[in-house]
C-alpha cells in the first residue's frame, strides 16, 4: 500500500506517520502545502491511499484536486469539520479531527483495507482447508494460558483472566487475583483463540472478559470506561467505533 501524508505542520505529520508505522502503513512521502503537492503529483505515480489535512500553509487542499486528478483514497485530518461534506464529494474514506485518536485512525485504515484489500498469495495446507470447514459451534477455543515466573511456568486458565493487554511491546494477561503476567503472543494472535462470547476487544490495546466487568461508565466523545474487578492499570476506553458492538456483545 503506497501511502502520503499531506501536513503543513510537520510535528503533526511525523506522529501520523508514527501512528501509522504501529499500523503496519509506511508513509513513503510527506508534503507540506499545495504547490508542493502539485507538483508531487504531476511528476510520480499516484499512491494507494493519501492522509490529507484540509487547511495548508497556502490554501485549502481541495485546491490540489483543481489542478490535479487524483485517483487515490484520501482520509482527511483536519481540526475543522465544517469541510465534511465538501470532502465526502471526493474520493473520501474517513474524516478524522484532529488531534487524531489511534483507535480511530485505525477504523480509518481498516475501513479502507476492506474496501480494497491487499492481495497476497495464498497457499492452503490440509490443516488450514480442514480449519476452513469447521462448525463455529464447534469450534475450540484456548482454555488456558502459560506465563514464565522465573524459572517455572505459571498456567492461567482462561476464567482468571479480566483481560488482556499491551504494553512497551508486550501483551499481559491481568488475572483476577490482581497480577499481570507477561505472554509470549500478541493480541492479534489471541484474536483466534479467545471464545468471542466472553472476550471482546474494545480498543487496540485492550480484551476484557465479560465476567469481570465491574462498572461501565459514560465518558467523553460518546465513548465508554471499563472497570474491571482488580486490575488497576491504564484506563480501559471503548472507542466511539466499538460501543455499538461493545453493547450488542453484552446482550
């Protein structure tokens, strides 16, 4: 996926770029105001997909569109909405405001995933075909999990759990006697093993089990706040994309 970043403000061109690096997009080009970008696209193959902020030092962006025709995707960033339905009429597949959450900007970037996904060659084995025929309802799903303490193996059963999370690179599982204990996976791995109807992913960075929900809480921006049984770490927000499906999980 070649991707760009149009930003007059380069702080904030090089934490989108950052944000989106822990996303697995690598922005091969950033471009700071209209002129620049004109000329960018007159003279190199349009890219996949262009993160584009409204406002520029020398003008509206929309600007680069009366010059150029470009084909791309574009997810606008902006601190301004009063653009929205102007940019709805362009080649638009999100509109984030600025200063831009990660959990919404990665909706963003999902969003755009499933309207064009990456192609990749695929080679199935029989595990893998088998893996495909499976009843969901028949599914098996991890009912235990292993930590090192030292020089022993710590075994979790997936009922202790209040949930898992990342941190500094690393996924933690918090157990409902108040410990945290460090796994040898990642969240996207244990997307896979975990029973659905009890765990459920309300932001990047965090599962949580059903069974240990001790409060929800309204919070700002039409988002929610968990607090589980014991763990008292960072705070646990379900983002304003998820709670709709955060809420059906709960029924």
């Amino acid at each position: 996926m070649r991707t760009i970043v149009i930003e007059d403000e380069k702080p904030a061109a090089r934490r989108l770029s950052r944000l989106l690096s822990e996303l697995d997009v690598e922005v091969s080009e950033m471009l700071h105001s209209v002129e620049e970008a004109v000329e960018w696209f007159l003279n190199n193959p349009h890219p996949d997909l262009i993160f584009l902020d409204i406002q520029l030092s020398d003008g509206l962006s929309f600007e680069i569109f009366d010059a150029v025709e470009v084909k791309s995707a574009i997810i606008f960033t902006t601190a301004y909405d009063e653009y929205a339905l102007q940019a709805f009429k362009l080649n638009s597949i999100d509109y984030l405001l600025k200063p831009i959450d990660d959990e919404e900007l990665e909706v963003a970037v999902k969003k755009y995933r499933s309207f064009k996904p990456e192609v990749r060659p695929m080679t199935l084995n029989f595990d893998d075909i088998k893996s495909l025929l499976v009843n969901p309802l028949e599914r098996e799903y991890k009912k235990r999990f292993t930590a090192r303490v030292g020089q022993h193996l710590k075994i979790i059963n997936a009922d202790e759990v209040e949930g898992f999370y990342s941190e500094n690179k690393g996924t933690y599982a918090a157990t409902s006697d108040g410990r945290n204990y460090l796994l040898d996976t990642t969240l996207e791995n244990l997307e896979n093993e975990l029973e659905p109807k009890t765990f459920f992913r309300v932001s990047r960075k965090f599962y949580i089990n059903i069974n240990h929900i001790k409060d929800i809480v309204s919070y700002t921006n039409s988002r929610l706040k968990i607090k589980l049984n014991h763990y008292n770490g960072e705070e646990i927000i379900v983002s304003r994309e998820r709670v709709r499906d955060f809420k059906l999980w709960l029924e």
